[in-house]
C-alpha cells in the first residue's frame, strides 16, 4: 500500500479538529504542571512562549501559573483552534500565526522561558535546521531565560526500533473515537502515521495521516544547544525531574541563556499584533496575573506641612 506522505503543516492542519482528543490534555497538563510550576516559582520566571502551540494548552497552563503567556505555531486552524480554547477556558493569552523558524523579528522583548513540546523538534529536517530554530529561541529569550524541549527519545526508538506508542481515544455520548501512532523506518528518516478511527452513526470511519520525521538524538540537540551559546544543561528522563535515561521513552532538556535574569514586568511584545477576530468574545472571567500587579506610584509623596509655632511677644520691661 503506498503512502500518502504529508508535509509537516498539511499533516497538523488535517489533525486539528481531533487533535485534543489525540492528545488527552487533562491527563498530560495534570503530569506537566508541577514540573513548570517549580521552574516558574525557582526562577521567578514573568514571561512565556510556547514554540508550535498547536492548540494552545501549554500556553494556557502557563497564564494559570502567573505568566504573560504567548503561543506561536504556522498552522492556521492550529491557532484558531487555540483561540477557541482560551474563551473556553476563560484566560486572555496571545496566540501568532507565523513561522517560529524567524520568530525573533517578531517581538520587541524577549521572554524569561521558550518552550518545545510534543516532539516538535522531530519535524525538523536537518542539524542546520535545528540549530536555526535555537538560534532564534537563544534571540527571543532575556539573559538568564530558560529554554525548554520535550521529545521522544529517539536513542531509544532507534536501538530497539520502537514502533509503536500507546493507543488513545475519547467517547462523547454514542461516538467514539481511536488514534494509533505508529513509525515505519527509512536509512535516515522515520514515516510518522496516526490512524483515526471513529464510531459514528453506528459505524466506523478512518483515515490514516502520514509526515516523515527526522531522529535527532540527544547528543545533536545537545551539540546544537551549545553551538549557538546555551551556558547550562540539564537532561531529565521525564517531569518528575529524575535524570536522563538512555532506556526511557522521553527526553527533557533544560538549556539557559548566558546572563542574569532580570524580573520585571512585561507588556505585549509582537510587533506587528494582527487584529483580534471577530467571531470570538473575549473571556468573561480572566485569572489575575502576577505581571498584571499595578506598581507603587514612582512620584514623591507629599508631605504635610508642618506649622511653624507662633513667636511670643517680647514683654517690656
């Protein structure tokens, strides 16, 4: 059977209406969110970015834990889809559409922590590829910023060609729906493909969607990480911080920019803010921010003035 092999934003802009049930939020922000909450209160962290947002759950998370969240991914129904979701969920984030491979021209201040989730990194093509897109990440951060990637650990796919991950799915009332990921191997890529069955109307539909992919190992992000001027790396298994294992199924990086960072409160930095849509309300109830604080008046408070005391009248003598 020959395969119908997508490129990367036809692959996404044909999962984005399915792509929560895919993903399972609930369950994976649950994992997530003590991992971030430690690292935003460690570091005093104020400000985010969250690199191929797809539909904005990870930008979202990040507002509920004080941040100035922003989302950017290239897929149009991706961003619409994450717009819908913040209404829903009643926080004000900002969602760009754009190419995060030249992000950094976009935004006029840089963001205290950038994050890479989902694999994201797999869909880049080659080394230099991968090294652009930490070039514009070391660009878009403030000194001392935090940079952030998830992926699989294809050190381990590779070894014991691991084709297969856990199946997932949803029910909503009498329709069901079932997603299958698989990896078919080639001499210097792998052929991702996710299977989409679904009960409707008392029987089921599929499709299958295919993109190649492109293993990049712990030492290439490693090596591109430094080459571009990260200072500190951390390695990490999975989100309860425990250290890297060459037999787990994931890998977490944790790169930092060279400098001290410098906590202070930021405003929108996209320079170019497309206009809102129209067909979306705004949120009816949004979460207080930590940056959001009004700050103490600089102006010198005035005194009262004080009254001289009267001077007495000389007796005469």
């Amino acid at each position: 059977m020959e395969k119908n092999i997508l490129s990367q934003l036809e692959f996404f802009e044909h999962l984005s209406d399915s792509f929560d049930q895919l993903i399972s939020w609930p369950t994976r922000i649950a994992t997530e969110g003590m991992f971030f909450k430690k690292l935003v209160t460690d570091n005093k962290l104020k400000s985010s970015l969250d690199v191929a947002c797809s539909t904005g759950f990870h930008v979202i998370m990040l507002r509920r834990l004080g941040l100035d969240a922003s989302g950017i991914d290239a897929s149009p129904k991706m961003i619409q889809k994450a717009r819908t979701n913040s209404v829903t969920c009643g926080v004000t984030v900002e969602y760009i559409l754009g190419d995060f491979m030249s992000m950094s021209k976009r935004f006029s201040e840089g963001f205290d922590l950038i994050t890479c989730l989902g694999d994201t990194v797999a869909h880049l093509k080659s080394g230099q590829d991968l090294k652009k897109l930490f070039q514009e990440v070391y660009k878009s951060l403030n000194p001392g910023g935090l940079f952030v990637i998830q992926a699989r650990n294809y050190d381990f796919v590779i070894k014991h060609r691991a084709r297969f991950t856990p199946p997932t799915g949803s029910r909503n009332g009498t329709e069901e729906t079932l997603f299958f990921r698989l990896l078919d191997f080639n001499p210097k890529t792998l052929d991702l493909s996710i299977a989409k069955f679904r009960w409707h109307e008392n029987r089921w539909e599929s499709a299958v969607y295919t993109t190649e992919i492109h293993p990049h190992l712990k030492k290439e992000l490693e090596s591109a990480l430094k080459s571009v001027g990260f200072a500190k790396l951390d390695s990490y298994r999975n989100y309860n911080f425990e250290d890297y294992d060459p037999n787990g199924s994931d890998i977490i990086l944790i790169a930092q920019k060279k400098g001290v960072l410098k906590s202070r409160t930021h405003s929108r930095r996209e320079k170019l803010v497309a206009k809102p849509e129209t067909s979306l309300k705004p949120a009816k109830r949004e979460l207080p921010s930590k940056t959001a604080v009004a700050q103490p008046s600089k102006a010198k408070a005035l005194k009262p003035v004080q009254k001289r005391p009267a001077k007495r009248k000389k007796k005469n003598r």
